[in-house]
C-alpha cells in the first residue's frame, strides 16, 4: 500500500500584521458594515422612513425561499454558512452602493451631455445598470473562488454563491423600488389592488423573485465550468467567468429593456426567455448534482479497501435518500449533535470524493495530499456516530433481490405440490450490508499516486 508523504514542513517566519487572518476578516467586515450604513441612509433619503419600513417589510418575503433553494441545491457537498453570509452582504451592501451610485452618476451625466432625461432614463436601465450591477455582483463570486478555493469546485458552487449574491442584491433594490412605489401611492392617495406598491409587489416579488438570481447565476456557472478545469488552458479559464458575465449582462438588458418593447413586451420577455431560461438552469443544476452523486458511489469504494470507510458506506453517501435517512436515524437516537456529526460526514465524505476525481484529471493542485488527509482524519473522528446510521439507511434503501422463478415442472416441497422447495427471501440479510468496521486507524495511510 502506498504511504503519503508527510505534512509539508514551512520555515518559520512572522507574517506581516495586514497578513493576519483576523485583520483581512475584520477589514471585510468593517467595509461591509460601512457600505450596510450607508446603503440604509441612500434609501431611507429616498422612500422616506415609512416607505422604508414597508419596503422592508415586504422585501424580505421571497429571501428565506430563495435562500432555502440555494441550500437545497448544495447539499450535497455543503459550503460553510459564512461564505453564504459574506455573499448575502456584499449583495445587499457593497454591490448594490456601487450600483445606485454609478448608475445615478452615470444617467445624470448622460442626461446632461444629451438634454435628454428620458432618453437618459433609458440608456442607463438597459446599458448602464446591466454592466453595473452585474460586475458589482460578480466581484462577490470572483473573491469567493479565488481565496475559498476548497469550497468552490464546481458548477453547483458557482450557482449556489452566485444566487446568494444576487438575492441579497434583489433585496436592497426591492426595498427601494417598493418604499417608492409606496411614497408615490400616498401623495396620490391610491391603495389596495390599484396601487403602485401592489402592482409593483406582484412584479417583483411573485412574478420575478427569480430575476436577479438567474442573471448573476449564469457569471456564477462560469466560474463554476473554470474551477472544473483547474490547471488547464489558462486563458480558456479567464475567459469562461467573462463568457458567464456578459451573457450575464445581455439577459439583464433584455429583462430591463422589456417595458420598451410595446405593451406585451414585458410578458413576451417573461415567457420567451426568463421561465425557459430558468427552467434549463434548474435543469443543469439538478443534473450536475446527480453527477456529484455518482463521483461519490465512483470515488469512494478505494477507501473501503483501505478501510477508512464501510463496505456500505460509499452506496449510502451517493443517495440524496440514504443521506437524510442516516441523519435521521442519528437524530433519533443520539439527537441534533448526531445528526450535525453525520451531516458533516456526509459533506467531508463528498469532498473527498470530488478531491479524488480531481486527483484523477490531474487538476487537485499541489496540495492533494494534504487536503486528503484532512478530510480523511476529520471522517475518522466521526465514524463511530457516523457509520451506524449509515449502514442502517443502506440497508433501508437497498434494492430488494429480484427472485428467482424455478421452471415447470415446480418440484415437490415442504410447501406442497407445485411450488418451490424453498421460499427465497425477496430481501438480504439484515446483516448484510454491515460492515466490519476496523476501530483503530489504518496505517499507512493510502492517498491518491497517479
């Protein structure tokens, strides 16, 4: 068996004071609380401190769903919650301060350079905020996959950090649009169904809660595609993020564009491009998941023979099914501190899996492994919650055994004339599918050699 090189040892050296972590970490989030501030003030100028708290009030409806959908779709190999925290905030803050600033200054200036303030209105709501606003957004996905590297290796990464990134962005500019909508339904007196505020209710948040997400999801697959061809045709990669960006920025400026097209463009834009391009991005998504699945049940199986895994393990990792029957079981009898144990093997598992295909492509990078020890210790450290619940949910998912018909004639058994002489068992052996599970840690260890 082959053994893996020890931990790389480092010189020894005193890291600058801006080098530390909780300098750059302190640094980030005092300008995501400044931009936070000033944000708030921008758009309590704007709508008033009753349009604000309205606008607020109804914003925040469709963000735990659309949150919730993002998480479902990473389930499957999980990225901490603060990298989702980081990305929520520079939507809501950071991107979308960039964004009223530089798309005001910009439709000022070209209403001053042009005399025309409604044909500025419009250049700037299908040119200027598209290129904006999805750069601000896309500068979130860009820091998150150059120094989170280990949390983002795929295209379901780039959608689910993308998507987050975006929903915070929809929900600052909701805000604004309706604590406007709101301002403008009390100097006119206008309220229920007939007002700006409902109409722009229904626009936004039941029609279209989607709209921001979608777009900035299409730069997050890029990245997504680039961080799958890790250490391969360089420009290839540099270029697939800005393919993702400005398909990005097209869609933006045709779903802005849209009141422009007559009085059924906007519905003509809806149905033609939004709802089929959302379709297919779920699509692609839900299939690159799957794929996930079947690296897991694929990768696997090489650290069972070196027994750092169960002989069961590997199919009940690969099934999204077997995963939450596991960590209900665990939640049952050794309660929310199992669970989140099994849960974390889940994750750990999945990412050993998918650092092992890139082992294989010849794209893990320098430090392979490393990062397969880690992961393979921080497994080890939970195998004994961890193990039970899941060879309980392979057996509970296991595909019963098809029986075997004997032909005519039957032969004469216990059971009489006609019949087989035996019963066979539609299902295996409850013992089966349990593993034996070796308690003291293998040595050597076995990494990937190509």
């Amino acid at each position: 068996m082959a053994t893996s090189p020890p931990y790389p040892t480092r010189p020894h050296t005193h890291p600058h004071w801006w080098q530390r972590t909780w300098v750059r970490h302190g640094a980030l989030v005092a300008l995501l609380v400044l931009a936070g501030l000033v944000i708030l003030a921008l758009v309590r100028e704007q709508t008033g401190t009753q349009g604000f708290l309205v606008g607020l009030g109804l914003a925040v409806l469709p963000v735990p769903l659309l949150v919730a959908v993002f998480r479902w779709l990473d389930r499957v190999d999980p990225g901490p919650w603060r990298n989702l925290l980081f990305c929520f905030a520079w939507g809501a803050c950071a991107a979308a301060l960039i964004a009223i600033v530089a798309n005001s200054f910009a439709t000022r200036w070209i209403a001053t350079a042009t005399a025309d303030p409604a044909g500025a209105d419009t250049l700037g709501a299908t040119v200027i905020a598209p290129v904006v606003e999805e750069s601000a957004k896309a500068a979130a996905v860009l820091l998150v996959f150059l120094f989170r590297r280990h949390h983002f290796t795929g295209i379901v990464d780039g959608v689910v950090v993308a998507g987050v990134t975006a929903t915070g962005f929809a929900f600052t500019e909701n805000i604004l649009y309706l604590g406007t909508a709101f301002g403008t339904d009390q100097l006119t007196g206008d309220s229920g169904l007939t007002s700006v505020t409902a109409a722009t209710f229904f626009v936004r948040i039941v029609m279209s809660p989607f709209a921001h997400p979608l777009f900035t999801v299409l730069t997050g697959i890029g990245f997504g595609i680039a961080a799958l061809r890790a250490g391969r045709h360089r420009l290839r990669r540099a270029l697939l993020p800005l393919c993702g960006l400005l398909l990005a920025m097209g869609m933006h400026a045709l779903w802005n564009g849209s009141a422009s097209f007559g009085e059924y463009g906007f519905l003509a834009v809806y149905t033609a491009f939004m709802v089929p391009s959302f379709g297919l991005v779920t699509w692609l998504v839900i299939w690159t998941r799957q794929r996930e699945l079947g690296t897991v049940r694929a990768e696997l199986p090489v650290y069972v023979t070196a027994g750092w895994l169960g002989p069961a393990e590997p199919y009940a990792l690969g099934s999204m099914r077997a995963r939450r029957i596991a960590r209900q079981h665990a939640h049952r009898h050794g309660g929310k501190e199992a669970a989140r144990a099994v849960a974390r093997y889940e994750a750990y598992a999945t990412s050993l899996a998918l650092l092992r295909q890139r082992g294989r492509r010849g794209t893990a990078g320098a430090d392979f492994a490393v990062r397969e020890r880690e992961l393979l210790d921080a497994l080890w450290h939970r195998r004994d919650v961890a193990r039970p619940a899941l060879d309980y949910a392979a057996r509970a998912t296991a595909p019963p055994v098809p029986v075997a018909v004997p032909p005519w004639p039957y032969s004469y058994g216990p059971y009489g004339p006609g019949r087989p002489a035996a019963a066979p068992a539609p299902y295996p052996a409850p013992g089966a599918y349990a593993p034996h599970n070796p308690y003291a840690p293998p040595s050597p260890y076995a990494p990937y050699r190509p």
